[in-house]
C-alpha cells in the first residue's frame, strides 16, 4: 500500500520532509540559464537542475512534490520535463507526489484520475501517461468528484492528498466558516476525508486518502489530527511561507508518523544563501530540515 510505503521510507530515513520540486527558470543559477531562447530550453534545463537535486538527496528523504503548474508554463515542453522528473526521481526510489489539485465531476474526473493514476488504453495496449504515486485534489466539489480518484487508488495502489486546511492566508474566509451542526467547513471536509479512505487503511494504521493540512495553522492541524486518526498528512507550509518545526508538530502522532512535509524554494534556492553547487546546498537544507523537525518530532517509530 502506498502510504505504508512512504511511512517505511519516513521510518528508514528518520525524515518527514518532501523536496518540492516546484522548479522555475527563475530559480537556476546563471550559468544554466546562459544561451537558453526559448521554452523548450527552459524546460530542458529545468530537468537537467532537477535530476541533480534528486541525485543529492534522493538517499536521505523520502518523497518528492512535482507542482505542475511550473511546468505547464513551459508548453508540452514542460509537460515532457515535468513527466521526465516524475519518472526519474521513481528510478530513485523516492515517493512521487504530483501536485495539480485536480479535479471535476463524473467522466472528466474519471480523465483526471486515469492520467494521474491510473492507465491509459490505446488499441488494447495501456499506458502511464504520468507517473505518480499520490495526486493532490480538490474536494470540494463532493463524493462524485473524487470517488473516480479513489476507484483508481485500489486498482493501481495509489493514493490521494485531498485539500481540507490549507496554508494560504485567505483559506479561512471559505475554510472555517461554521456550519449549522456546528463544525467548520475544514471539520467537515477533514471528516469526509477519513470517510473516503475506508477500506485502504494500512498495516500502520493510515488510509490512501491523505489531506493537505497547513502547518501555519497548528491549532486547525491539532483539531484535524485529533479528528482524523487514520488520514495521513501532506503539510505544506515550512520554510518560506513562515512555519517552523514546533508549528507543524501537532500534525503528527505520537510515534512522529502522520504526515510529510513540504519545502520547496527552501531547497530549490538554497545556493542563493548558502553559496557553492546548488545541489549541495540542496543536500544541506535537507540534513538541516531533518534535524529541526526530529528536533520536536524525537525518534520517528512504528508503534
């Protein structure tokens, strides 16, 4: 099951941290960019500064966050990167998440789901249009937007991340509105979520139906951990947009297990700060955000 695949993975390196891939031409160094004219040249380099990362640290974390949104700026070129990146950073090992908050009703989520997760079939011969392991959605729509979702987590053992409380500044002018049972909107999302994942629970105890909970609301993560006892985390929120490690503690259990976290321009953007190759300093922020989160999570275990 994938969950009980990223938790073994979180176990073994004794780090909840997921390398967000969110890559911009903006974010490579000067000499990457030199002679580059046009997109499917930003989309090349891109892969290229991408690959080095994921050489540097694919040995000390555990997952990787592809937004494809950088990507699909660059055209089908980018797409062909993004897709690249996906497929190498699984040659390595690591969990893929691809981050597209995807979602609609009945067929064109049933599209959505079988891009992202599921196989395509042409003339009786299938295939994987893009490689993930977890997509981000939007479940906001109801049940009938993300059953086609959950349909192809069994099929293929893949797994969701489904928005509940996210880390933006405005999520709570629709998030914690109150509702007339008394929940907020986020509750009853959270509470939904759990619902969803029914039946895929692993042997650790957290379903293929994961939420995305910001870390910059500790007191929502802390209601929503205490809430969602078999629904794993995807935590975005560390580094740039202001959370730290003490923030973010509440969306684990006690053992350190129920959630990953995600740092992008924290990673990607290291070498800014910190000189030298930036996919040293890459492999540098990583060690580094492992030990200020196993500085509040302790020993991350099994039970």
């Amino acid at each position: 099951m994938i969950t009980d695949a990223l938790i073994e993975q979180i176990i073994a390196k004794q780090n909840p941290t997921c390398v967000g891939l969110d890559t911009s031409f903006d974010y490579l160094p000067e000499d990457m960019k030199q002679g580059v004219t046009d997109l499917k040249g930003a989309a090349d380099a891109i892969l290229a500064f991408n690959k080095k990362i994921i050489d540097h640290v694919y040995d000390i974390v555990p997952s990787v966050k592809v937004q494809i949104a950088y990507y699909e700026q660059y055209g089908t070129a980018g797409l062909n990167a993004f897709k690249a990146t996906c497929a190498y950073a699984k040659e390595k090992g690591l969990i893929v998440i691809t981050d597209a908050k995807r979602n609609d009703i009945g067929a064109t989520a049933s599209r959505y789901a079988t891009a992202f997760l599921g196989e395509t079939n042409v003339s009786g011969e299938t295939y994987e249009a893009f490689p993930s392991d977890i997509l981000t959605v939007n479940g906001y729509l109801g049940s009938d937007g993300i059953v086609p979702f959950t349909d192809e987590c069994k099929k293929h053992d893949k797994g969701i991340f489904v928005l509940v409380k996210t880390s933006n500044p405005s999520s709570g002018e629709l998030q914690n509105l109150k509702l007339e049972d008394g929940r907020t909107v986020y509750e009853c999302m959270g509470d939904m979520v759990e619902k969803w994942g029914e039946g895929t629970v692993g042997k650790y105890g957290y379903s293929a139906v994961g939420a995305v909970v910001g870390a910059t609301y500790p007191e929502e993560a802390k209601v929503l951990r205490a809430r969602l006892p078999h629904t794993f985390f995807l935590v975005p929120g560390y580094g740039a947009q202001g959370a730290n490690a003490e923030m973010l503690k509440n969306c684990f259990d006690k053992n350190g297990l129920g959630g990953v976290v995600n740092n992008s321009r924290g990673i990607l953007c290291a070498y800014q700060k910190r000189g030298g190759t930036y996919y040293e300093a890459a492999r540098a922020a990583c060690l580094d955000m492992k030990k200020d989160l196993l500085s509040v999570l302790g020993e991350i275990c099994a039970k």
